[in-house]
C-alpha cells in the first residue's frame, strides 16, 4: 500500500481528479442529505455510497425508497440508470487488458463517469498499461474517498445548507457535463431528444418507470438513426 | 419488509448488479464475440439514459405545481453550452450555478 501510495503514476491519478472531486462535492451532499431524508441509519448511508458507488444510483434509490416502492422496481431502476457502465467496461477493456486479473477486478469496482472520462483522456494519449492502471487506480481511489466525505457530511450537516443554495440543482449539472459533450453526432442527438421527449411525456407512470422507457426508447431510436446515416452515406 | 433491512438488500443487490455492469466488458473481452448490433446499440446508452435521468431534474413534471421554472431551463441549457465545449465538469458547475443564482436574485428583485 505505501509503495503504490509513492507511486509517481498513482499520485498523477490522484492530483488529476481533484478538480473533479470538488465539482462532485454538492452531488455527494445531495445523496447524503438523500439518504437522510429517506430514513437511512449512518451505516446504511455509508453502505449506500460506499459500495454501490454511484450518485445516479443512489438518488434514485432513496427516492424510491423513501416513496414506498417495492425491492424489484428499485433494483431494475438502478440497473437500468447503472447500464453505461457496460459501456464504460466495453471502452475500458482493450486498455486493461494488459493487467493482471486481480487488477482488471479491482479497478471495475471504481469504473464511474468521472475516473473514465479521465482515464481515456490518459490512455489515448498512449501511456504504457501498467502505468495507466495505477494513473486509473489513483483517481479511482481519490474520488471514492471524496465520495464517502461528501456523503456523510451531506447526512450530518445537509440540514444546515440554506434550500435558497439550490444545491439540488448541482445533480443535473454534473450529468449535463458528462452528457452534452456527446451531442456531436446526429444518432446522438436522436438518441437524446427521443428520451427527453419520452420521458417528460410518460412521467404519469408510477415508480419512475418512465425513466427505464425513455432509456430503452432513445437506445433503440439512436441505433436505427445509426442505421439510417449508414444507409444515407453508403450510397 | 422492514426499512432498514430493504435499504441492505437495495445495498447489496444493486451494488452487486453496477460491479458486474463495470467489469462486464473487462473480464469478457476477446474471450467471447460480441454481437455487433449491441456494440452499436451501447454507443447510444449514454446520451439515452443521462439525459432520460436529467431532464426530469431541470423541467419537472407537466401539470405539476412548478412546471418549467425557467431560471433552471436557462441555467441548465447555458451549463450544456459550457459542458459542450469546455468538457469539463467543474466549469459546467460553476457556470450552470452562477446563472441560477443570478437568475434567481434577478426574479426576486423584480418581484
């Protein structure tokens, strides 16, 4: 554990996440408040952030929770809103690869939006693997350690942050910030707009089912909207 | 079912299915094909589903009290801007916040 913590890789990883630990400090603290809101002992809080690891998740979890929804319709929701991280896996995977198994296992577990994003910036800039890994690993490690930070005081402290703050709104922001760079191709754009329209028109449904019907819906629109543009410039 | 001990099943169930989610792809690559219309299908999960996840956040619910409150339209779409080109979430932070406050002082002087 020392020597990877004086690991000039691991340290790169870790000082590169920094600004994004604190860009995520107001959705820690919004899943913790949440967490609270719901009626979460400490532990299960921690529980919650600590090993489902993600802030989409989390939200929707104890929303759900808190209005009384059953087991199955909370698991297949977060599933559903967790499903980008096969995406993530599937780009990470020709990178890892090169690892050893133990590792590959160990740096699925801190796979989120943020350590991605960072650590393809890193690997297409073509660092050797074995360096990448530890430069992922240092990351990885920071953000989860910020993440348990941030939760925690959002369960203790969450009470005292003024609603005027509007701090909820820092939740759409960070999903705006890893969404709209996206926006470069047409079947994204697609994709996008058919799940915004599906989901705002179907926000009737009980148990934040829209949600799962939006995602499908713009998965399938985008891909035939794929299909269409390679039909279009193949001819 | 009791709440505490729905919130460990959520914890574990959930946290097992986003594990198995994130090493997907790491355990399985070039050990099996994988078909090509998932590979494209998956291109569109995350314009899909984050935006599926995010809108309802910004404009709410129609009929619902609060519908479109357009200081956060504003923001929000004024932070997409930022995000789009500057890909970075701290500065998309900062400017989707700071235009929420400013709007918001802006409506509440006037009004």
């Amino acid at each position: 554990m020392r020597r990877i913590a004086s690991d000039p890789d691991f340290r790169a990883g870790f000082a590169e996440m920094v600004p994004a630990c604190v860009a995520m400090v107001p959705f820690g603290l919004v899943c913790g408040v949440g967490a609270a809101a719901a009626g979460a002992s400490v532990w299960g809080a921690i529980g919650l952030s600590a090993i489902v690891f993600s802030g989409a998740a989390q939200i929707l979890a104890v929303q759900l929770l808190a209005a009384g929804a059953p087991l199955a319709v909370i698991v297949l929701t977060c599933f559903v809103a967790g499903l980008r991280f096969v995406i993530y896996s599937a780009a990470m995977a020709p990178y890892l690869r090169p690892l050893p198994a133990r590792w590959q296992q160990g740096l699925a577990f801190l796979l989120t939006d943020q350590a991605f994003a960072a650590s393809v910036r890193r690997f297409d800039a073509g660092a050797d693997p074995h360096a990448g890994g530890r430069h992922f690993l240092g990351g990885g490690f920071a953000l989860w350690m910020f993440w348990q930070a941030t939760n925690v005081a959002g369960y203790f402290l969450g009470n005292l942050i003024p609603p005027s703050w509007s701090l909820d709104f820092a939740v759409p922001l960070c999903f705006i910030a890893l969404v709209a760079p996206h926006f470069r191709t047409s079947p994204t754009i697609a994709a996008a707009v058919a799940a915004g329209v599906a989901v705002i028109a179907l926000s009737g449904l009980p148990m934040k089912l829209n949600l799962i019907v939006a995602g499908v819906t713009g998965i399938v629109v985008g891909t035939l909207a794929d299909f269409a543009r390679e039909r279009w410039t193949a001819r | 079912m009791d709440g505490a001990l729905k919130l460990w099943a959520v914890v574990a169930i959930v946290g097992l299915l986003n594990y198995v989610s994130r090493l997907s792809f790491i355990a399985l690559f070039a050990r099996r094909h994988v078909p090509p219309l998932l590979v494209r299908a998956f291109r569109y999960v995350p314009a899909a589903m984050l935006t599926a996840l995010v809108l309802p956040m910004i404009v709410g619910a129609p009929g619902a009290v609060g519908f479109a409150p357009a200081p956060k339209i504003v923001a929000a779409t004024l932070a997409g801007i930022v995000a789009f080109f500057t890909r970075s979430t701290l500065k998309t932070l900062g400017a989707g916040m700071l235009a929420l406050w400013a709007l918001q002082a802006a409506s509440g002087s006037m009004g």
